[in-house]
C-alpha cells in the first residue's frame, strides 16, 4: 500500500519535471522579442478595443504608437487627452490637446414629423434596409430606426427613443470612438466638438432634396431655405444641396440662426436658458435695419463725391 | 388600401417550419410508442408521460422565468426529447428518476448552451446517459415484455446484457445468442422502450425519409460499419464476437441510429461529414460492445461524436459551384 | 430524363395562372418617365432637352460608356423635363419625361408585321445594329447585348444558349412571347448565332410548357428546310427547378460545364441570352426597332385580371394598375419580377425599365415573413443552394463581420436566388445578411484588384 503511495508521488513529480522542462524549452524557443513600452501604452490605455482609433484594439495601437516618429496620426478617442499625455510621456513625445468630441444625430423625423409610408418587413438592421430601398418613410435621407448605430456602440451610450423612433446619445457614456458614424448606412451620426459646457449648435437634418418635397416628407426637416445662412455673422454656415451645416469651427454660439430657422431644425442643446426668439429677431432686425442704413448713407456719400 | 409591404427578395416562403419538422418527428414516433405501451403496459405510458410532460414544462419555466425569452416549447422540440428520453428508459423507471432526467437532458444539455440549435449534445442521450452512471440499478432492469394488462413483469437482461454477462461468467456465446431475429425484429425482446420494436422504429424512419425531414446518410453509414466491424470481428473470432444481424437489431441501434444520431442539431451539416459521423458512431458503438464493460454503447457512441461536430463541420463543406 | 443543373435549387409552386393570356398592347399612357440608368454600366447621357419634339424610337440618350446603351424614346411627343424623379424603391434617378402627342414613328422603322427570317451575315453590321436599338439582356440582369456578343480577344463561343425556362413562378412573359412571337424568336437566335459567329444554338424550356418546345421545335424544322442559317439550333427540354434560368445554372444544366468563380460564361464557350432579347434582337435587326417596349406579366391570386401586356418603356405602373382595374383590396405587396428575386416596389408612381418583367401582387397571407427563430442546423439552406453554399455559415460569419473567412467560404459566389431563405424552417432572413456581406467582400476584392493593378502599372 504504501509502496504505491511512495510510486504515485515519485511518477506525479517526475512527470511535473519534464513538461516543465518541456514547456520551458518551448517558451524560449518561441520567445517573441517586444519593445516593453507597447506593454506599457497598453496598460495606459482603457482597453475597450473599439477600434475609435482606426486600430484594430488597443494593443495594435500601442504597437503603432511606440513605432511611429510622433503622435500625430495617433489619438485614442475613448481615453482622450487625459490618456494621450500618459502615453506621450512613456514614448518621449508631445501632444496636442483636442477638443473633446460627441457623437450627434443628425435626423430630427420623428414618428409625428414624418410618418410611416409603407411597411419594412425584412430584416431589423439598417443596413439591409438601405440597399434595399429608400426607407419607409417619405425621406430617403433620414434615420432608418432600426438601431445599427446602438449595437454598434460598445459603451451603452446610445439607445432607441421608442418615442421618436430615432437613436438618443448619452453624452455621459459617449466616447467619441466613432463606431456609430461607420454603422450608420445613412451618414447621419457625426462627431462634433463638445463645445464649451457642453454647449453646441447643429443642423439636425441631412435632407438634399428640394424644399417642397422635403416639407411633404418631414415637417422637422431642413427645407434648405437658406435664412439661417443670411443670418450668420461669423461665416459658420455652410450651405450646399439645399441643407445647411453649421462648421462648429466657427460657431459662436449666438443661436441667431435657431432663431429663425422656420423648420425648427436647428438644435441647440446644453443651453442654460431657452431661447427668447422674438429677442434675437428683434435683435437682428434691428442691426439689418441698421446695416441697410448705412448702406444706404454710404451709396449717397458715394453718390454725393461723384457729383 | 394599407400600407404596402417591403421587403428584400425572395417574397415567398417554403411550406415548412420548425415546428412541421419536429411534429414530423413525434408522428414518426407514434408507432413505436403504441407498440411499447401495448407491451410494457401502464408504467411505460407513466414513463413517457412524465418525461414529455417534465420536459415541456421545464422547457417553459426555464425560458420564460430564468432566460427572460418567449417561450419556445411552440417548436415542438422539447416532446421529442421527452419522448426519445423516455424510449431510453426501462418502464419499470420510477417517476422522480424520469424527471431527473429531464431536467439533465432539458435544462442541462438543452437550455445551459442556449436552447434549441445551440446544443452540443443530443438532450435526450445525455439525459439517459446521466441517469445511466447515476442510477445503474434501476437503469438496467429490464422488464421482460408482457401484455397491457399483463400479470407479473419478470424481469430479465436484454439480449445484449445477457451476452455481456455470459462471456463474462464463461458460457460459449452460441448458447447466449437468441437467434430468432424475427422476433428481435417485432418485439419480444427485453429492453427500453426504443429498444422492443425494431420493425415499428423502421416504420417511422421510412416515413421521416418520405416527408424529407431527414437524409439516410447518417443512418446507413452507421449501419454499414456496425454491419462490417462486426462481421470481421465475429468471422475473426466466432466464439467470442457476436455477428451483424445480432448487432444491427438489439440494443438501441434503431432507435438510435434512425432517430438520436440524426438529430439535426448535433448532426454534421455536410453529406460527407455525416457519413464520417456515422462511421464514428457505428465503431465506437461496436468497440464498446465488444471491450468495454457496458452491454451497450451507442448513447456513448452518439455523445462521443457529438463533441466532434464542429470539428466535422469544418472540415467537411459542401460541394461549391465552379471550384474544384 | 431531362438534363438539368447539378447543385441544390427547390421546386416552389408554379403558379403561372396567366398563361394562357394572349398578349395585349397596353394604350399609350399621357406621360412617361425614361430613366436614363436602365442597364447595368453607366447611365446614358440624355441628347435632347426640355421642349425637344420627339418620335417613337428616336434615341433621346447615348451610351455613358463602354457598358452602356442608347435610350430611345418609346413614345412621341414633347419633352418635358429631365429630373431626378423617384424609382420603385424611392431613389432618385435621372429621368426623360415626354408628354405623349399621337403615335408617330421614327424615321426608317419598320412598322409593318411581315416576317424576314433573311438577314445579312455581316456580323459587324448586325452588332452595330444591336447597339445602336439599344437592346440590353431582358433575363433580369439588362447587361448590354452588344458587349456580352463582342468576346474579349482569345476567348471563343461555342455555344449560345437561349434562356426560355422562366424559372420564377407566376412569369409568363416568355412563355407568351414563344407561343405567339415564336418565329421573330427563332430569327432573333440565328441572328445572335451569326453575331457570335458559332455553330451551336440551344433554345432551352423547362418540360412543363411543352406546348412552346413543340412550337418551337416545329417552327425550326420548317426554318431548317428554306435556310442554312437556321441549321445547329436546337431545343433542349429542361427538368423544372428553380434557379434554373440563372446564367451559370443553366450553363451547368445544357452544357454540364461549370464557370469559374469570378469567371465569365465565355469562358467555358458560353453565351447566354434572353427569350424577350432574342426577340429584342430581330426587331432592331429586322425592323430597325430599338427595344421601346416589353411584355410585362401582371398577375397574382389576388389580381382581378391576370395579363400579359406589351407596355412601352417609362410607362407609370399606377397607369398600368388602372388599367386593369385598380389596385386589389387585399394585396399587400407589390412586386417587380418574380417572387424569388423581383424586387418589392414601394414607390407605385415609379414607371417600367426595359428589364421589367413583371407586376406581381401578393397577399399578405402569401408574403408577410413568418416570425424568426433559432437556427436548428437542419442544412437545408446548403442543400438548396445552387451555388453550393453554406448560408448558415455565412449567415453566422456575416453577423460576426469576418470579411475573410467570408471570402475563403465564397460569399462572393451567391447569386441572391434566394433558395436559402425560401427553405429555411426557421425563417432567418439569411439571404438579407448574406447579400449585405457579399456586398462588402465584392468590394474588398475590388480594391484589392485596384491595388495589384496600380502596384503593376508601377
């Protein structure tokens, strides 16, 4: 009996020698030499893998990182500029700060402002919706609610408003990583700037379309008008395909054009007060007026030196 | 006018749905129970009551209350189970071990992978093969078929457990082997449920293969083998291997070749990888008859495969228009 | 036994209820709208402007391209705008709408019925016919015939192959254009065999319109006796199964050769063309009559009058709906083509292509998709694939957006028939998700193509 014990232990630890050798040898054999500071940047980084970055995870980033010559090519969108500093100061480089970015839905059609033409019936993702045809509702341009963008987002920020029928953003959650504009079919979700305390303006519609069929289509819809655009004091509007886009590199925050915007579909979100319209317009009326006049002044003094 | 429909191609659909294919099954099914209730009377219809009615009702609770899903037991999945489990048991089984095999096969096998066509094992197999190791006892006491209203049950062996036990005990297999296969071919012969009527199994898996439910593949490679292997064997050595006849028809080799290894789920989907599944299945079946210490061996045999499944699957593919 | 394809295919019902209605010549609706993106290759560039007077047949657009093809006008009268205007799935496409003014023809078009089964063996002359009427493939895919007869240098045809299966239930426009334009047809099939300079042509039918391979055979053996053009071409009865009018099926079927992946039917010796192009053909040929209009099937269970029409080309739908009656309380969806690749039409004021087949109405009892379930790995997508598939593998690959173990399992081979879906017990929408990933994949395999070319032009 105890012979056997004495046997059994002797077999186990032998055999526990040899496949340590065993896995010893194989373990140097195969020893894959790596620059220490990819583990480093790795440890650094928050280890979503969302790929926000244009890498594939946040290892084949730090891969990319600690090869490169700078960081310009390279910023983590999940992490931000908190994270950036980290790995510059592992690799020896400078960053830059960017201005924290959100992601933006850019489709205002809900369920009352643009209703339901006819009845999908395959399958739920966008995506096959798209290439199938225009969507089901009068607007070939706008959110197609079947919610790519909210299974594409890893980080929970995004949710369907069974209300409206259209994506909502957490700007908590949001992280900027970009997932949800690459699964959006129709280029609706766009990553803007946060702006200061988090305020920011944007044209909620991406509808090309003629203004009258627009209308027919939606009644929250950009009907391409172009008063926004007359508005503008700081050339911040961009107006091409009859919709407008407010350049949120050079919006100043006035909310004159949301003022005016006949449609509604200019949004103003993190504003602490809403906005007393009939002021802006009285406003801006009142320095068009005044602009006019002296337009007028100086067409008679230009007049008045030719006589 | 209402809304028009959209929807991408094709925009019609075959006259066919999971629930069609597994009522198919249940209906293949039918005439092996009728002949198993006639003959083993009312504790096999407690049997296969209690087994179909803990599966379904498992099947529910399970999915509504735990999985927070719709329920599924619709698809009519979780009867055939119940009543495979059930023709894999004595009918001498008391209730409470049939509904512990239920919960193995249903809620262990079944639901624990993500239910229906996610499992990896055949729910009902690895059912019995739980209750196989757990209660040896009372799985392998065999009533001896008697009428519906039959006096005293004598209890016996199998034909492939007296065998076991003879070669075990000495006997020349010549005096162990009943060699009236016509009556292994109708009834008569002690076993499970899915073990006394070969014929009236046949019957069903004829019909399974006229309504296309299933492809004869895996059945018939499962056969050949076993028929090879156990002629070579027997040719080899006479007095210690059984023949193929004896084989093919006792034990749960109809039962579980027809209706067990062609369970679509934990089936190959390739033609060639079915027929290497079933090639499989027919030699560890004949292995584990022939060496190991159970009479009979083909749930191991279709649970071993099983695991190799996926592996088959990758290995194995349709063959593609216009690549060699 | 009839020959057929060897790989999967099903056996939905035929349902071809309007078989047996003669071919009728819709009336001129008051306005058309001509897409000038009709074919597959670039859109035509339109050559005439708002207000422009125009005859039936005069070409209104030229090709934009080398695959490409003229437009001509199917009507006459005033042009009245050329716009984006929405298609039958609601996106934008350049249209030509003309205000129809009485029906008068364009200069040097034979109007007349008379048949000419002599033409000339110049087969330069005859393609240049071929693409100055216009005339694209009316089998579903509208690739411009003039380019599928001009075969790249070094490969040769050895056989043509005219497709008369109709294997989509309910289309009975081939089948109708046999019976009743059947020698127009079997002149169009010498013509396109004189084009492509071969010996060999094969008409094939599927066995269950034996009344139009008995025509056909009868009409050739006549033809055979006058002319030498009309000898080497035959008819072949097919097995009936579904995609069996599928270019590469219905190589596979007469010829028993199987095109590569990614290769071309010529290069297995095969062209494959149309029963309504062949007969597109004679008339562009024949009668210098450039393909203005097509017979469309209108049908469904729930239609009160089942037709067969020959509409001119732009005609609205909702014109052709109103024609027969009006839109069926019951029908709750509305199909251009077949029911296994038609497309379901969600604009009705969108009018018809030179490729429409077909108006199909279906009830909802018919179409509406069953509820989604589990997969129960019962294999009956791949054994109904024609291209021997396995959609349920690419159905799980596609979910989980592995491109290349897409690629390495041929996505790019489907031909979206749609056998996997119509098959599947659990009704998964696998063709949906399948042809999402072999768009994606067609495309990397594009770019990559882009790419060597760039890097060996280097």
């Amino acid at each position: 009996m105890s012979q056997t014990i004495i046997w059994t232990i002797v077999i186990i630890a032998v055999l526990g020698l040899v496949l340590a050798l065993v896995l010893w040898f194989i373990a140097e054999k195969f020893k894959v030499v790596e620059d220490p500071r990819i583990d480093e940047v790795e440890k650094v980084m928050p280890g979503a893998n969302c790929g926000g970055c244009g890498f594939a995870g946040c290892r084949a980033f730090a891969d990319s990182a600690v090869k490169a010559e700078n960081l310009d090519n390279h910023f983590c969108p999940v992490g931000g500029n908190d994270v950036m500093q980290k790995v510059a100061a592992i690799l020896g480089h400078e960053v830059k700060a960017k201005a924290p970015q959100v992601a933006v839905v850019r489709c205002n059609g809900t369920c009352e402002a643009r209703p339901v033409v006819n009845d999908y019936d395959g399958a739920a993702t966008c995506r096959v919706k798209a290439a199938l045809y225009s969507g089901d509702t009068g607007c070939s341009y706008g959110c197609l609610g079947c919610g790519d963008c909210v299974s594409a987002c890893q980080f929970g920020a995004l949710s369907m408003d069974p209300a409206t029928g259209l994506p909502v953003v957490d700007e908590e959650k949001c992280t900027a990583c970009g997932a949800c504009v690459k699964a959006c079919p129709k280029a609706i979700i766009e990553l803007r700037a946060k702006g200061p305390r988090g305020m920011r303006m944007f044209v909620s519609c991406v509808n090309k379309d003629k203004g009258p069929s627009v209308k027919k289509a939606c009644a929250n819809a950009c009907i391409g008008c172009g008063i926004c655009f007359k508005t503008c004091t700081h050339d911040a509007i961009v107006f091409d395909s009859n919709v407008a886009y407010i350049d949120y590199s050079k919006c100043k925050l006035c909310r004159e054009c949301e003022a005016f915007c006949p449609t509604e579909a200019i949004h103003a979100v993190n504003f602490p007060k809403p906005l007393d319209k009939d002021a802006v317009k009285a406003r801006v009326n009142e320095r068009k007026k005044k602009a006019a006049e002296a337009a007028a002044a100086a067409q008679t003094t230009v007049k008045e030196d030719k006589q | 006018m209402s809304k028009l429909l959209v929807s991408p191609s094709p925009h019609i659909h075959a006259d066919v749905s999971t629930s069609a294919l597994m009522r198919d099954v249940v209906i293949a099914l039918i005439p092996a129970v009728l002949v198993s209730v006639v003959f083993y009377g009312w504790s096999e219809l407690l049997v296969l009551g209690v087994s179909v009615a803990s599966c379904v009702l498992l099947e529910y609770l399970v999915t509504r209350f735990m999985m927070h899903k719709p329920s599924t037991i619709g698809d009519l999945s979780a009867v055939v189970t119940g009543l495979l489990l059930a023709m894999n048991l004595p009918s001498s089984t008391p209730w409470w071990i049939v509904f512990i095999g239920a919960v193995v096969a249903i809620c262990v096998a079944k639901l624990s992978f993500g239910g229906l066509g996610q499992n990896v094992f055949n729910p009902a197999i690895a059912g019995r093969v739980f209750l196989l190791i757990s209660f040896p006892m009372q799985m392998t006491t065999w009533e001896a078929p008697q009428g519906l209203f039959g006096a005293d049950a004598i209890s016996g062996a199998t034909p492939l457990g007296q065998v076991k036990e003879g070669l075990l005990a000495g006997t020349p297999l010549s005096e162990l082997v009943n060699s009236d296969y016509l009556s292994m071919l109708f009834t008569n012969i002690g076993g499970s449920a899915g073990e006394i009527s070969a014929l009236a199994l046949l019957a069903g898996f004829v019909y399974l293969l006229c309504r296309r439910v299933i492809k004869p593949h895996v059945t018939l490679s499962i056969w050949a083998t076993v028929a090879l292997v156990s002629l070579i064997f027997s040719l080899a050595a006479p007095e210690r291997f059984t023949g193929p006849l004896f084989n093919l028809l006792t034990g749960g080799m109809i039962l579980g070749s027809c209706f067990m290894a062609t369970d679509y789920v934990t089936s190959p989907m390739s033609v060639v990888g079915g027929i290497v599944y079933g090639i499989g299945i027919g030699f560890i079946t004949m292995m584990i008859r022939y060496f190991g210490s159970y009479p009979e061996g083909m749930s191991f045999a279709i649970l071993l495969m099983n695991a190799v499944v996926p592996l088959l699957n990758m290995w194995f593919h349709q063959k593609k228009y216009g690549r060699a | 036994m009839n020959r057929t394809f060897s790989i999967g295919g099903v056996h939905p019902h035929d349902s071809k209820i309007s078989k047996d209605c003669a071919i009728e010549a819709l009336p001129l609706p008051p306005t058309v709208y001509i897409s000038v993106a009709q074919h597959i290759g670039a859109p035509a560039k339109p050559i005439v402007a708002p207000g422009d007077k125009v005859k039936v047949g005069q070409p209104i657009a030229e090709p934009g391209g080398f695959v490409s093809a003229f437009i001509h006008s199917s009507v006459s009268g005033t042009v009245k705008s050329i716009a984006p205007r929405a298609d039958l799935a609601g996106n934008k496409q350049m249209c030509i709408e003309i205000a129809v003014e009485g029906d008068e023809w364009y200069e040097g078009i034979d109007t007349s019925d008379t048949l000419n089964t002599d033409f000339s063996d110049d087969n330069k002359e005859i393609i240049e016919k071929i693409r100055l009427g216009g005339i694209v493939g009316l089998g579903g895919a509208t690739f411009p015939t003039h380019v599928k007869l001009s075969p790249p240098p070094g490969k040769v045809c050895e056989t043509l192959i005219i497709n008369g299966c109709e294997c989509e239930p309910y289309l009975t426009s081939d089948y109708r254009t046999l019976l009743e334009k059947g020698p127009q047809v079997v002149t169009g099939t010498a013509i396109l065999k004189q084009a492509l300079s071969v010996d060999k042509a094969v008409i094939a039918i599927e066995e269950n319109k034996p009344q139009a391979i008995e025509y056909i055979n009868k009409l050739l053996s006549d033809l055979r006796k006058v002319s030498s053009k009309y000898t080497g071409i035959t008819v072949m009865s097919l097995r009936k199964r579904y995609p069996q009018g599928g270019e590469k099926q219905l190589i596979d079927a007469v010829m028993h050769r199987q095109v590569k992946s990614g290769g071309l039917p010529i290069d297995v010796g095969a062209v494959v063309q149309n029963v309504g192009t062949a007969l597109a053909v004679y008339d562009a040929v024949q009668k210098r009559k450039p393909l203005i209009d097509n017979t469309i099937t209108v049908t469904g269970e729930c239609f009160p009058r089942q037709a067969n029409l020959l509409v001119r080309v732009g005609t609205p739908l909702s014109f052709i709906i109103d024609y027969l009656g009006g839109m069926p309380a019951d029908a709750a969806k509305v199909i251009s083509g077949g029911p296994m690749m038609g497309k379901a039409i969600s604009n009705l004021d969108a009018a018809t292509l030179k490729g429409t087949s077909s108006l199909l109405f279906l009830t909802e009892k018919q179409t509406r998709r069953r509820p989604e379930s589990s997969c129960i790995r019962c294999g009956r997508c791949a054994d109904a694939c024609p291209m021997g598939l396995e959609p349920f593998l690419l159905n799980r690959l596609a979910h989980a957006g592995l491109t290349d173990e897409l690629e390495k399992n041929a996505v790019q081979d489907c031909i979206e028939c749609g056998c996997c879906l119509y098959s599947c017990p659990a009704n998964i929408p696998l063709l949906d998700h399948i042809r999402q990933a072999k768009g994606q994949v067609m495309g990397i395999i594009r770019a990559r193509a882009a790419a060597a070319k760039a890097a060996a032009s280097k």
